[in-house]
C-alpha cells in the first residue's frame, strides 16, 4: 500500500479525490488476486488503451521480464512468497490505475480545445512516467536490470532529478506545457495545504535546501517526510550547488575549499547520496564493511536482520508511539504503511544529547570558576575530577592532551582545551587546522568516550568546545 505516498504521491496529491478513488481497488487487489486480475483487465481494454501503448504509458505487469514490472518488486520469486505476493498486487494495481486514470483526464481536458496530437499524447505519458516513478532511462534502458541490482529503484531515482529540472515540459506543444504546469502549480498546492496544517498542529519545518530535514515536518525527534524522494534530490542539488551544508546543529560547513573538514568533501556528498540508495543487499553489505550506516550508526548482527527482515514501515513504530501516544502514533504509523516517509532518532538524539550535555555543563563549571564562583555541579552526577596539574601552554600546543592531562576516564578539561587553543590560535592556525587538533585530543585524551560516540556525536562535541574555545 505503500504507493499511495511514494510513487502515487506527485500525482495524488495534485488530484486527492482522484487517488481516493484508487484506494478501494488497490484493497481489493490486495485481498483477491481475481479482483487484481479484473481491475488489470478493465485497464488493458478500455477505449484509450490502444494510445495507452502508441504513447508508451507505463502500465507494468506482474509477471512476464522484469523490466517490465514495477522496480520496487522486481523479482519473480517475490511475487511467489505470502505477503509480498499480495502487496506486489496493491502497489501495481493502484498505480496503474492512476496513470491510466490520469492519462484519461488529461486527454479530456486537452480534446477541449482540439484533437491531441501523437508528440502531445506522448508527453502527457511522459509526464505521467516520471510522475509515478517511471522516468526514461532513454540510452541506458537496456542496462536498467542490472541497475536496479545495484542501486534501490533506479528509474524512480532518475524521475525525481527529471521533475525538479522539469523535464515533462520539455516535450509536446505549448498547449500540454500549460496542462502539465498546471498539475505542477496543483501539486505546490497541496504541499502547501499539508504544511499549513502541520504548523496548526505544532510541527516545524525546515526550510533551509542545504540541510537533511528540507520539507521535512519536525515533531520532537519524528520527522515526516511528505516529499516522496523530492527532499533528498533538492538537499543533494543544493549542497552541490552551494559548496555548504547545514548539520543537526544547525551550523553550516563548507563541502568545498580550504575549511573542509575530513569525510565532509563534495566527493563525500556524492558518496553518501549514492550510498544511501543502493538496493538492499548491496546497502548492507556495505554498512557491514564499514561498521556502521551512511549516518554514522553503529552496526550490528540485530540490526541487520531487522532491517532486512522487518517490513520498512514498521520499524519506527515502537519508538514513534513511546513519543507521541498510542493517537498520534497511530495516525503517523497509517501515513508510514501508505508509503509516507516517517523516521524516529530517538534513542540516537537521546545519546547526543546526553553526551554533549555533559560537555557543555563542564564547560558552564569552568566559566563559574573562571569567574571566582564556586560551583558543585556535576556534569555526569558524580564527583566532578579534580582539575590537573598546570602544565607550560607551550607544551600543552604541541602535543596531544593525554588522558594523565584530562583525568583517566573522563574528556579532557576546558582549562586544558583552553591553554592549548590559546596557543594555536597564536600560532597563526586556521579554524579547520584548530578542529584537527581538537578531534585529535579527543580520540587519545578519552578513547573510551570517542569509541562510544557516533558520528554525530563526536562533531557535536567538536562543536561545543571548538565554539569555547575560539572565543
């Protein structure tokens, strides 16, 4: 079911009441696959039929080559194993019935003012294609089963650049390039709606294209994405574009030039674009070789199997309805199983959290003390370290702080931290070469908190005492 919000959604939202009607065949055929095969049937004869195919409108089947079905199940076995059997029949039937539905009524309103040409019919299949999911693969199209064994839904990835370059109004006439602007400026609509109503019921939203919650609706640690793969392309655009991106810290890095830190490049953000959309196997085995996802999560035997294993739309259930009750929860749980993007960090921002809470309370104990006020805060809840023997700033700038400097167990101090920067910073160091340095004494003054950090763990520290620091 999950069509209705992933590849349905461009055209479903331009056309609510459209889609709503498609809904009660797709439960049909998941149900029944004699229903599946009647609403199959009724499809292939219709009276538009024959330009169904002279206009090369996508309508995949369920059996027969594989790049003639839908790249979500893209497999003969899948069809045979109970479960994804009856969910290939719902996501087929309900998308083929909304492009056949769709290239009807955009027929109609285009025979209004004249008989539509063979160029314009085929532009209107072409919009409705990339719409869908579909897009043309055009001199590759021969090489698209073997894409889709490396990357997730390759012609799906392909349509969401061609719809946000506007490649549907490249083709056809002046007449289908107002009719095709037209579902556009209905689909914008429709955005419009859904975070006009998000906002009413306390939801952020991310505005900036250069950060990963762009068009993203915020609620705690929930995040919903109503975009269907829109999101992802614009924020991978953008921070190619801008040379930046926007970090969970809302800070903005540069991706190209002398300030960029390690792994943060513009070859990075192609990587991780790319990695993050390769097909399943290939995704995990690469997450395995590395040791932890394309976010930086650590991973482990569990989560592989369960993220192989568990289907895509209940993973995030448990966490979603602790957040947010069994009622919020539950309407974000439907909006997930039809196909709506719906993510927890949870548990991950509760780590960061606690984590950099405890290096920020260090640091509001060393400015107390700074100040000759006497504090007996404890970051952690325990006895706060005693601070370290001074030792010569000049020392202290040219080698790593040890964990004899920090206190064993613990990060290294704020006085040390600061005795060290004072010095870099006189030495004429760059910021960047500054944050070298301190990740550097991160991971030898306090091995055992730095191995426990994730990525977004560690540059939040960095952050913190880098912002301390360079005051």
């Amino acid at each position: 079911m999950s069509a209705v919000g992933r590849q349905g959604w461009f055209i479903g939202l331009a056309h609510p009441a459209r889609a709503a009607k498609t809904v009660t065949p797709m439960l049909k055929a998941l149900t029944s696959e004699y229903k599946s095969y009647q609403i199959d049937q009724e499809i292939r004869n219709r009276p538009n039929a024959p330009l169904y195919s002279k206009s090369k409108l996508e309508l995949p089947t369920l059996t027969g080559k594989l790049t003639a079905m839908e790249e979500a199940f893209m497999s003969r076995l899948g069809g045979e194993i109970p479960g994804i059997k009856q969910s290939q029949r719902a996501y087929v039937t309900y998308l083929n019935k909304l492009r056949a539905d769709s290239f009807d009524a955009m027929t109609r309103a285009l025979a209004r003012s004249g008989e539509p040409t063979d160029a314009e019919l085929k532009a209107i299949a072409n919009y409705i294609n990339v719409a869908t999911g579909r897009g043309p693969l055009n001199k590759a199209a021969p090489a698209a089963e073997i894409l889709a064994t490396v990357f997730w839904s390759p012609r799906l990835l392909v349509s969401r650049f061609q719809l946000l370059a506007g490649q549907p109004l490249y083709h056809g006439s002046a007449r289908t390039r107002k009719l095709i602007a037209q579902e556009y400026g209905r689909f914008l609509i429709g955005m419009g709606v859904i975070y006009a109503l998000g906002e009413m019921i306390g939801a952020e939203i991310e505005i900036d294209p250069r950060s990963s919650d762009f068009g993203k609706l915020k609620f705690g640690d929930t995040r919903v994405d109503p975009m269907a793969g829109l999101s992802q392309t614009t924020v991978f655009l953008a921070r190619i574009a801008a040379g930046e991106k926007k970090v969970t810290t809302g800070r903005i890095r540069p991706i190209r030039g002398e300030r960029v830190r390690r792994g943060e490049g513009t070859v990075n953000v192609i990587a991780n674009f790319l990695r993050a959309k390769l097909s399943p196997l290939l995704g995990t085995t690469v997450d395995i070789a590395a040791g932890k996802t394309v976010v930086g999560e650590p991973v482990t035997p569990a989560d592989v199997v369960a993220r192989n294993v568990v289907p895509l739309a209940f993973k995030d259930v448990y966490d979603v309805m602790i957040e947010h009750g069994i009622a919020q929860g539950t309407a974000l749980t439907l909006l997930s199983i039809f196909g709506v993007g719906i993510q927890n960090y949870e548990r991950r921002t509760r780590a960061t959290k606690s984590k950099l809470e405890q290096l920020k309370a260090r640091i509001k104990i060393y400015l107390k003390k700074s100040k000759g006020e006497k504090s007996s805060e404890s970051p952690t809840g325990t006895p706060i370290l005693p601070p370290p023997a001074p030792k010569p700033t000049e020392e202290i700038g040219r080698k790593p702080i040890t964990t004899t400097e920090a206190g064993a167990g613990a990060f290294p101090s704020i006085e040390t931290f600061h005795a060290r920067f004072d010095v870099l910073k006189k030495a004429g160091l760059k910021e960047n070469q500054i944050r070298g340095y301190l990740e550097t004494d991160l991971r030898t003054g306090s091995k055992a908190h730095w191995n426990e950090m994730t990525d977004v763990e560690k540059s939040g520290a960095i952050d913190v005492l880098a912002e301390v620091a360079l005051v």
